[in-house]
C-alpha cells in the first residue's frame, strides 16, 4: 500500500467539515438532496449520467449554486488508487469512472476533509475502506467488511489467487472471481 494512505484516523473525524463523493449509482438514483451538504463528483460521472434529463437538472442546479464540486483527480492519484485496486483483486471490476471517483476521494482526504464515499457499487465501497475512507449506499446497505477476490477456473478448479487473468491458463475456461473468506 502506497504511504499516507492510513492518514485518515477516525478522532479527527469531528472537527474537519465533510464531502460526500458520488460516483454514478448515487447520482442515478436521484435522492440525493444537494441543499444540506457538500458534495464532489468527477467529470467522467457526469458524463455517464447527463443524458437523464431529470438528473441533469438537478446536477445542473447543485453545480450552479456551489454545493457540487465537478472535479478531475491527479494521474498519480489514479495510479495510487490501481494498484490498491490490484492488490485487492477489485482491479478487473472497476472502470476509469470508477478509478476517478476513488482519486477524488482520496485526495479530498489527503486535503484534510472528512470524505464519505457513495455509491452502490461493492468493489468501490471495498476500495474505499482499504483507503480508510468511508462509504455509504444509496440502494443496498454497504458491505460490511473488505473483501480480497480470487480468481479460479470453474471448470478445471485451478486457482490463481488475486489476478486479472481472465481465460484459465490450462483449459482456456472463463475464469470467475469470488471472495476470500
Ligand atoms: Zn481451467
């Protein structure tokens, strides 16, 4: 793990002013109230998400009056992010949205403030926790514990640990992922 990634210790937590991140299942499922809180996003959510017209009127409206920050993290931020991602195994499940979101996240934290991440997407929420950042669903209740994916051949039973090998390397099956208990 990268330094300065188990920065964030949970008695500093009361006095820093809070950023909630979205990625793009917290923006789709539309209840998210911008009045109340600060909130940060990156330009690749938006991208996903603006062709909802009912979305992208309340983004535009939270972007206007200042309470929806749209922000593009650092390419070393991203680096950092992938190869925590990679340990994990969670690598192969997370698109460049979802690598962005985390960056932001990460660098809102480094920045000091106390970031919550939402979404509903299990390999965010478990990245998320292995960066001591906080994460919340807006569908499902976050997974409770960080999880390691293993990647294994249903066929020949063969077991590559964490990979991103996606065709197993004797049978040429299609390898499937589970996690480690
Ligand atoms: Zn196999």
């Amino acid at each position: 793990m990268p330094d300065g990634l188990r920065n964030v210790s949970a008695k500093d937590v009361n006095r820093k002013s809070t950023i909630y991140v979205l990625d793009s299942t917290a923006l789709i499922a539309g209840q998210t109230d911008f009045s109340k809180k600060e909130f940060a996003t990156t330009p690749s959510v938006l991208s996903e998400v603006m062709h909802d017209e009912s979305v992208k009127n309340i983004v535009e409206v939270a972007v206007d009056s200042g309470q929806l920050e749209v922000s593009s993290p650092s390419e070393t931020s991203i680096k950092e992010v992938e190869e925590v991602a990679t340990s994990t195994g969670d690598r192969v499940r997370l698109s460049r949205t979802d690598l962005d979101v985390l960056a932001l996240a990460l660098e809102k934290s480094r920045a000091g403030l106390d970031v919550v991440v939402i979404s509903d997407d299990y390999s965010i929420q478990n990245l998320a926790r292995r960066m001591a950042i906080k994460t919340i669903g807006m569908i499902h209740p976050g997974i409770r514990k960080q999880v390691t994916w293993i990647t294994y051949c249903p066929m020949c039973r063969s077991e590559y640990g964490v990979s991103s090998l996606s065709v197993c390397t004797k049978c040429g099956a299609e390898l499937k992922r589970r996690p480690v208990k």
